[in-house]
C-alpha cells in the first residue's frame, strides 16, 4: 500500500506546476490606432494617443503592451465602449514620451 500513495503524490506533484505569464503581443492587445481629426489633436495638443483595442482588454493590459512595445511611460488610460461596440482606450504619455514621435513611427502623421 505505500508504494502505491508515493506513486500517486509524485503524479499530484508532476500535475501542479507555476505558469509564467506569457510573453504580451501590443498588437494582440491592440487593434489599430484611431485616425480621426479628433484623436489627432489629441496628439498634438494634450500629449494623448487613441487606440481600439480588444473588447476584453484591461486597463493593466493595454499599459503592458503600450510601455512594451513602443517604450514610453503612461500617465493614464481611459476606456469607453462606443454604440458600435467597440472598446475605445485614451492614453495619456508622461511629458518625456512625445505622442507625435509615436505617431510618427508608426505612420499615423
């Protein structure tokens, strides 16, 4: 009978194993930028860049894959759902992040 329960307490501990957190893709995160006159003066006045992002995006997660993959600090993000259905995220930079620079790279300007 021993044998037979250190058999089954090797299996338990073979089973429970830590997960690292995967690695974070911005553009899984991420759907596109919003391109409207707007979100462009946003850009250039109040330092903000506006994303759609999935649906089911956290405000932690949209920071990770921002901060990730473009290296800049954030502020702030603000979410909403529009009447589309769509998850809309304003994200403010910190003053040494410039979001014309981010918007340059990434062809929006």
């Amino acid at each position: 009978m021993p044998k037979t329960d250190a058999k089954k307490e090797e299996k338990k501990e073979e089973k429970i194993t830590v997960k690292d957190k995967p690695e974070i893709n911005e553009w899984k995160v991420l759907k596109y930028p919003h391109l409207v006159e707007k979100s462009m003066n946003m850009i250039e006045l109040e330092n903000k860049l506006v994303f759609i992002v999935r649906r089911n995006a956290k405000k932690s997660e949209i920071k990770d894959a921002l901060e990730k993959g473009f290296n800049i600090k954030i502020l702030g993000i603000n979410t909403e759902v529009t009447r589309k259905g769509e998850k809309k995220a304003y994200v403010k930079l910190h003053p040494d992040s410039s979001a014309i620079d981010i918007a340059t790279r990434m062809g929006m300007i």
